[in-house]
C-alpha cells in the first residue's frame, strides 16, 4: 500500500469507487427493503385516499354537514370521526375517540389548506380542499391530545387546534345514536 | 475580462445583500416566537416577515448567486469570453425588477403566502410577476449556459469539458426541467387567479405542479456546493480530485434522480394514491446515491492531500490537512452538516417516519441544516475562494473569514439541533405565537430560547460574512494569480458522449418524468378536483 | 481492402455500454417501484383486509378512493337540504359582474329608508353598509330569503329581491367608500382589547378577529368588515350568536367564539370597531 497517488492506478481508483458505489447500493436497497417490509407486514402506508369531495358545499353535504361531525359508532363496531378543518378553527374543536380500537379519522376542508397532526400519535394528514384526507389509527395511551393545524392557512393559523380526548373502554360510551361527545372537564 | 468580473460581482451582491436582510428578519421570527418575545409582533408582521425571508433566501440568494458563479464557471473553466453578454445583462436587470416588484407586494402587506404561495391563498399578481421575473432571468442563464459549452465543444472536438463547466450546465439543465412545474403552475392557474379572471382553483394540480419543483429546486441550490467540492477543494487543500468520472456520475445521478421524487413532499396529502407515492419513494432513495458517492471521493481527494503533506497513518493525514485554508475548513464543517442533514433526509422520505415529522419543527430543522448549513456555508467558501480573482485584492488576513465559518457552523446546530427535538415533540410549523401557558407548549419553551440563540450567532456570522467581503474591496493586498481549479489523479483524455453531454440524461428523465409524474397530473386533467374558492390577500 | 473498425477511443464505441447499461438501469429501478407500489404490495395488504387485488389497485393509484390495506367506509348519512350559500363559480361571478347602477337604483328604492343612501345607516338599530364587502351582503340576503337568518323587516325585504338583484346591491355598497378614518379622532383602546383583535385568546382557543375580519386578511370571503360598524348592532350580533338564536354562520364559528366571550369583551370589541380600528 503506497501513500503517494501517483502510483495509484487508475483501475485501482475504479475498484475503490466500485466497492463504494456497491456499499451505497446496499445501503439504499437496505432502506428500501425496510419500507417495503413494514408495508407488507404492517400495513405501513402514507395516509391517501383519493376520495373528491366539492369544498363549496361541504356545509351541505350529507357527511360533513354541521350536525353530522364529531365521534359516531356504526352499528358493526365501526368508529368514525369526522372533523372539519378551516378558517380559523376545527370543527368540533373537542372529539372523544376509544382507546385500543381501530378509529377512521376523515377530515375536509371548505376553504384553505390545512394540515394536522395529532401529539404523540402517527395521525398525520393533510388537509387540501376538494379532497376527503384519512386516516386510519390506533391510540395506544388514554388522555387528552393536542391537534394542531400545521400548514399555514392563513393569518389566523397560529390559533388553530382541537383537542382529542382519548377515553378508556369503560368510559367511551355511544349515546342511542351513536354520537360520542368530548366528556366535560 | 472585467465585464465578466463586474456580471459576476453584480450577481454576487444582489444575492448576498438578500441574504443578510433575510437573516436579519429570521432573527425576529424567532425571537417574536419564542417565549421572550410572546406578545410582540402581530401574524400579520410574522407572515409577512416570514414571506419575506423565504422568498429572499430560497429564490434571491440562490438564483443570483448560481447565476453569477455559473457565468464565472463558463469564463474561468472554458477560459473564453462569455458569450452574449449582453443578454447576461438584460437578465441581470430583468431579475432585479423581478426581485423589486415580489419585495414591494410582501412589503405592502399583499403577499403574505410564504415563499410556497399554496393556492386557494393568493396574493397580488405582482408578488407572482415578479417571481416570474427572476424565473425568466434564471432561463436566460441556462441558455447561456448551453451556448457556452457548446460553442467550447465545437472549438474543442472530442475533449472532455471541464467538469466544472459540465457540472454547471448539468445544473442548467436540470434547473431547466425544474421550473415546468412551478412556471405551469403560476401561469396556468395562480396569475389567472391572482387577476380575477377565474374565482376558483384546482388545488389538487396546483400543489402537484409545484412538488414538481419543490424537491428539485433544492438540488438546483446544491449542486454549485459540490462543484466546490470536486474541483475547488482538492485544489485548495493541495490535492487531487480523486476521480473526475466520479464527478461527471454525480452530477449526472443529480439530473436524473432529483426530478421524478418531488412527491415525496405530498407524502402525507391525501389527493394522490399509495401506489403513486411509493414509486417516487423509491426513486428517492436513489437520489442519496451521489451524496453518498462524493463523500467517499471528496474524501479521498482529501486524503491525497493530507499525505502529500506528509500525514501518516490510518488517520493521520486529517491532521495535517491545511485548516486555516477557509475553504478546506468549509469542506469539513459542510459534510458534519451534511451528515445530520442527510440523515434527516432519510426519515423524512421512510413515509411511516414522515408522519411523526410532517411539518412539524423537524421539517424547518432539516432544510434549514442542509440548505442554510451545507449548502450556504460552502456559498461562503466559495466567494472567499473566488473574489480575489474578482477584485484583484486578496484577504489580508484569513483568520476573520475561519471565524465566520466556525460561527455559521455552531450557529447552525444550535438552531437546528434543538428543532429537530421539538419536531419530535410534535411542536408544528409556520406559528407566528405559541400559547406558552399550554403545559406541553411550556416544556418547549428552553429549548426554543436555545434555537434563537443560535438564531443570533447565524446573524452575527453573516454579518460578518459581508463585512469580510467589503473589506476585502478595501484590501490594500494585490492578488497573486494561482491556479483554481483542481486536477484529477487521473485527468481524463476522452470521455463518452453520455459524460460529456446530456442528449441521452434528458431522454431518460423524460421518460422517468412520464412514469413518476405523468399519471399524477393527468389524473387531475382528466377528472379535476373539485375547485375550491380563492382566497385573496389583498 | 483493409476494413475500418471502429477504435476503442472511437466515442460511439465508448458511448454505446453506456447508453445500454444506463437505460436498462434506470428502466429497470423505475418499473421496479411500479412493480413493487402498484401491483406487489396493494395486493398483499389488500389480501390481510379481504380486499380484492383489482380494487387493492385501484385504491393505490388513487384510482378509487380508500386504502389497499383498509375496508373503506361507505357514507350513508343523507344530505341536508340547501339552507344556506354556495359559492359556486357562478355565484362569484355573478358577484364580480354585477351591476352597481341597478344596485343602486334597488338602494334607493328599498334600502335607503333604514340603511340610509351613503350606507350610513338611520338608526342604532339598523348596520350601516357602506364599504362593506359585496360577498358578506350577499350572503345575508341570501340568508334573509332562505330563512337560515331571520329578521322581521328583513325576511320579506329579501324575499323580493332575486339573486341578480342581490348581487347588484351587495356591489353597489361594497363600492362606497370606506367611511372617514381620522387617525386624530381614534379613541386609545384597553390592550386586552386590541390582544384579542390581533392574537386572539389561546386558552379560550379563540382566534384573533383580525385572521378574518380584516380586509384582505385572506380569510372566509363572508366574513363582513367590521370596522367603524354601529357597536350596538355588532353587542347585539354577538349576544344573538352566543345564545344560537343567530345560526347562519358556517361551521359555527361565530357561536363557539361569541359563547367565549365575557360581556364585558363584547362591549370593548364593539367599542373597538366604532372607533374605525381595521
């Protein structure tokens, strides 16, 4: 092994290369490997559905309509939460969601971009007008979460968040038609 | 030759003189966020503040000073006169105006979108003509760029083009490909919208387009930073460049593999498919392979030089590397950066990862280390390196320009570190005031005081960087010619078409175009979003 | 004859492995990712959640909308009926285009004897309109003539009025001018006041007014101006809203933020208004 370059071939300054370029290829097909291994086996995924939804009659749509949003448990067991996002604030700005069980968040937006995320979890969407964003999760840890809006919507952003009460089993009841409100503090 | 040095320093000052003013203004944004500024400045001065920072770092700094070492490239590496000059100068106008026209639409109050302008949110048509603006300038470059080597090539049949000038076109080229998503964007949607002459607007396509642009933009700021490390530090640190097919490669891998990856930004949107992410995911990956690469080259390259100085041993020629060289210390302080940042990078495209970090404070943390770090601090290095040859006057001392340097660098991971921590924490972005009587918001409180620390130190080093540039116009040492640029082990006598120019890189990343973005667009032309109302900032 | 072969330093002799190998590489890690993100993993999380491969497909092209990995709720809440505005593209063009001649022909016919000619209103009773944003009138009366706001002289004064008509009006007051606005004559307002108007209230989760009310804020385009607006009619809107009598705002924004408010703020936000604050 010489110290000085000038003995150092050109076909050996390509090996090297080549050894490296060879390790970087591990590396890369190694963190790729790992993505498509948590997608096969955990279900990984980034959130997307790709579901349109006309933001100018969001008010008066039969699922985001006022009176509809917030925690509903259908009959088969399934937890569904609909909030809405806009300008400035999230409506409801409480919802109550059940630990341990699966829970279908689906967000839209009348206005604006808008995007949450909700501490301490993986709920992380975009909200974007003219689309439904969901997000299918699991909270693991009871108590109350923070959900900020996280894309700048305009200047009243810095105010915008809900909070997400997590209820234990015991505590997470539906009322006869299925609505689950935040419980009073 | 003074034409070109005056095109050059015109340049260079627009970009830096952009760059201290928005440092200035980063400052306040951390400071009026923090706990010690609660109840100072209103949203309105914050976005504004921040669209102002934004646009003068991201479009300002970076055009101008790619511009303007790309027109020095073309002179010094090709050793002719610069052709079309001219046209050099109409765009160098026609930027400023550009510039003028989006800083008095921010300034008014008019523009307060931040520098990504995300429809429905629109501002003055003006904030977006003059964006255009220095887009157009920006293309006049690239077409010179083009001209410049082409002209050489015919001058030169069969010779290999100076890696710094292939490199600087391969940017060109790239850049080129880059802006179709955003220049779409603004004319076909936004300006339309800006006007009044349509109420409504598909945000689907508009964040879409500028994805498009978003992540290959970044690689536009970066690329000029490697042209450093592969042709100017060898040479400063009195070495050879490993290998200069190595350098082609990696320029090359940047052309192809930055442009079809743009989704990863969109990761967490809900208006494209699993499957559709996955694919620029992939591609992704990809894009790490030519960082990875040149930190093994520049690091030989270095090595070359460490034991021509005698350095001994496994590690030994690290020591004897010249550090007081401000461009060899960049080099080092770049890739400790560098590691962090690209560290972070790789979270951030692991999708499962991405929805921890997702705007949150992480994201800010991440662009901020690799952009403001690695990248802007080898911008330093390089108008040090270079503006003796500019001016005629060399630095009289070099120790205010390594003090600079090591500021930028401590500055910069005491600002980020702590950022990327709250990222974690879940602490969100673009927030002109947090509740600090919130008891999860107060425990972010210290560690934000940290960040604007070092928020203070950044403005303090680039306070510096300019005052260490407007001495040097004063200096009264007379610069001594010395070669710049560095010399391969190997200096190549032929190289294949596909390394010497880029007709096949751009048939292919037509086709990877076609196949990562072309059913993502088509998917909104075909069946529209359903629009949503614009909302003016007037 | 001796036969030209092509030299090794020949570029297309150089060129030719690079153009192959090139290609098949990067052909080769594209369909991969397509391979692996259309077709391989949909159908396998797709087979976890009993979800067929072509509908796993589907889902992962964006195609059809849900997750391959996920059983996808079907919404089966019926709609509501139309009860409030819609700002469709035609609306707003119908906004944009609308004629203030006629608008103000309808003003002088009907509005004038409440809300005065300059939209300087008569009486505390009634708002004044002047300078008030077209798109805010406009859903008012809309509001008026659907029943989703009601008001005894308002109903049937906007049952009269057909959207064309409404347009009309709405452009000829937002077209007055902006009342005079002596910076001398602004009373100096408590800074809990003016904290609200500009931060907002975080623990009360209340965003500042400002975020919406204030021109050119890039907020809700129904969201009226409010500066140097009578502050008996805005405590008036505000009581009216924090006991839900007043509903028409969407999303009730309006009665969560006016339920949080102290009667006191109320007052200190309408004497903030009066005083032509923006």
């Amino acid at each position: 092994m010489s110290d000085t370059p000038h003995e150092v071939h050109e076909s050996r300054i390509l090996r090297t290369e080549l050894l490296w370029a060879f390790g970087v290829g591990i590396f890369v097909a190694a963190s790729l490997s790992m993505i498509v291994f948590t997608a096969l086996t955990l279900n990984v995924n980034p959130p997307s559905n790709v579901e349109r939804i006309d933001p100018k009659t969001l008010h008066l749509s039969g699922e985001f309509a006022e009176q509809n949003l917030g925690t509903t448990v259908f009959g088969d067991g399934t937890v569904i939460v609909r909030a809405i996002a806009t300008q400035f604030m999230f409506v409801p700005q409480c919802f109550a969601v059940p630990a341990n069980r699966r829970v279908t968040l689906r967000f839209a937006s009348p206005d604006v971009i808008h995007g949450l995320l909700i501490t301490g979890t993986n709920v992380n969407t975009m909200v974007v007008p003219g689309f439904v964003a969901q997000v299918h999760t699991e909270f693991t840890r009871t108590g109350d979460l923070l959900m900020p809006c996280h894309e700048f919507c305009g200047q009243g952003h810095s105010e915008m968040w809900a909070t997400v009460q997590v209820l234990p089993v015991d505590l997470f009841k539906p009322g006869p038609d299925g609505r689950v409100s935040c419980a009073k503090r | 030759m003074r034409n070109a040095e005056r095109l050059c320093l015109a340049h260079f000052w627009v970009a830096f003189g952009a760059f201290l003013f928005a440092c200035v203004l980063g400052a306040w944004q951390m400071w009026v966020r923090s706990p010690l500024g609660a109840k100072i400045g209103t949203p309105g001065d914050y976005f504004m503040s921040v669209t102002a920072h934004g646009v003068s770092m991201a479009y300002v700094l970076t055009t101008f000073f790619i511009m303007g070492f790309g027109y020095f490239v073309a002179v010094t590496a090709l050793n002719r006169p610069l052709p079309g000059w001219i046209w050099a100068w109409g765009a160098f106008w026609m930027g400023i105006l550009g510039v003028v026209l989006a800083l008095i639409s921010i300034g008014s109050g008019h523009a307060s979108v931040l520098f990504t302008f995300y429809p429905p949110l629109t501002a003055n048509v003006w904030f977006y003509i003059g964006l255009v603006l220095v887009v157009a300038a920006s293309w006049v470059w690239c077409a010179l760029m083009l001209v410049a080597m082409h002209a050489w090539k015919v001058d030169n049949p069969g010779r290999p083009v100076p890696l710094a000038m292939f490199a600087t076109v391969a940017n060109a080229v790239m850049w080129l490909w880059t802006t179709v998503g955003v220049a779409a964007e603004l004319l076909f949607q936004v300006i339309p919208a800006s006007l009044g002459l349509v109420q409504t607007i598909d945000v689907g396509m508009s964040r879409t387009l500028f994805s498009w642009t978003l992540h290959a933009i970044v690689y536009f700021w970066l690329i000029p930073a490697y042209i450093a490390f592969y042709t100017l530090a060898p040479r400063a640190a009195g070495g050879r460049l490993y290998s200069d097919t190595m350098g082609r490669l990696t320029f090359i891998l940047f052309l192809i593999y930055s442009l079809p990856v743009g989704m990863h930004h969109l990761l967490m949107d809900p208006e494209h498919g699993n499957g559709t992410k996955f694919i620029q995911v992939l591609l992704t990956a990809f894009v790490a392979a030519p960082t990875l690469l040149t930190i093994f080259t520049i690091t030989a390259s270095m090595e070359i030089a460490g034991r021509l100085r005698g350095g001994r041993g496994v590690f030994g020629w690290i020591a004897t590397l010249p550090w007081k060289r401000p461009m060899v210390l960049a080099i080092g302080l770049a890739f400790v950066m560098l590691g962090f940042g690209g560290f972070g990078g790789i979270i951030n495209m692991a999708y499962g990862m991405n929805a921890m970090v997702h705007n949150t404070s992480w994201v800010t943390a991440h662009f901020h280390l690799i952009f403001g770090g690695s990248v802007v601090i080898m911008y330093f290095a390089i108008a040090y390196e270079i503006w003796p040859r500019l001016t005629g006057r060399d630095h009289a001392s070099l120790a205010p320009l390594r003090l600079q340097l090591w500021l930028w660098f401590t500055g910069m991971m005491v600002m980020t570190l702590p950022w990327h921590w709250l990222g974690l924490q879940g602490q969100w972005r673009r927030v002109s005031n947090f509740n600090y009587a919130d008891p999860i918001i107060a425990a972010w409180g210290p560690w934000v005081v940290v960040s604007f620390v070092g928020g203070i130190i950044l403005l303090t080093s680039a306070i510096l960087f300019v005052w260490n540039l407007v001495t040097l116009h004063r200096s009264e040492v007379s610069a001594i010619a010395k070669p710049l640029y560095a010399l391969a082990v190997h200096p190549p006598r032929r190289v294949p078409a596909a390394l010497n120019g880029f007709g096949l890189w751009n048939v292919l990343v037509l086709v990877l175009m076609l196949l990562a973005y072309g059913f993502p667009i088509a998917q909104f032309v075909i069946e529209p979003s359903p629009a949503a109302i614009v909302h003016r900032v007037r | 004859m001796t036969e030209q072969r092509p030299q090794q330093s020949d570029p297309h002799v150089l060129d030719q492995p690079w153009r192959i190998w090139s290609t098949i590489a990067v052909m080769g890690i594209v369909l991969v990712g397509i391979l692996l993100g259309v077709i391989v993993i949909p159908v396998v999380q797709g087979r976890s959640a009993g979800i067929d491969a072509f509908t796993a497909i589907c889902r992962a092209l964006g195609i059809l909308p849900g997750s391959p990995a996920v059983p996808q709720f079907t919404d089966r809440t019926p709609p509501t009926p139309v009860s409030q505005v819609v700002w469709t593209p035609d609306v707003l063009q119908i906004l944009a285009r609308a004629d203030v001649a006629k608008g103000k022909a309808k003003v002088q016919e009907v509005c004038i004897a409440c809300h005065g000619e300059n939209g300087v209103s008569v009486a505390t009773e009634y708002p004044h309109l002047a300078g008030q944003s077209g798109a805010a009138i406009y859903k008012q009366l809309h509001d008026y003539r659907t029943g989703s706001r009601v008001n005894p002289q308002m109903t049937d004064i906007a049952k009269a009025l057909d959207e064309a008509v409404t347009a009309d009006v709405a452009a000829y007051y937002a077209g007055q001018p902006q009342r005079n606005l002596n910076p001398v004559t602004l009373a100096v307002s408590p800074p809990a006041i003016v904290q609200l108007v500009e931060l907002g209230d975080p623990r009360r989760n209340i965003p500042p007014c400002a975020s919406c009310h204030r021109a050119g804020a890039g907020g809700p385009i129904e969201a009226p101006v409010l500066a140097e607006q009578r502050d008996e009619y805005l405590i008036q809107q505000l009581k009216l809203y924090a006991s839900g009598q007043r509903r028409n705002d969407v999303y009730g924004r309006m009665r969560l933020i006016a339920s949080r408010l102290t009667d006191e703020e109320i007052k200190g936000l309408a004497a903030y208004y009066r005083a032509g604050f923006r």
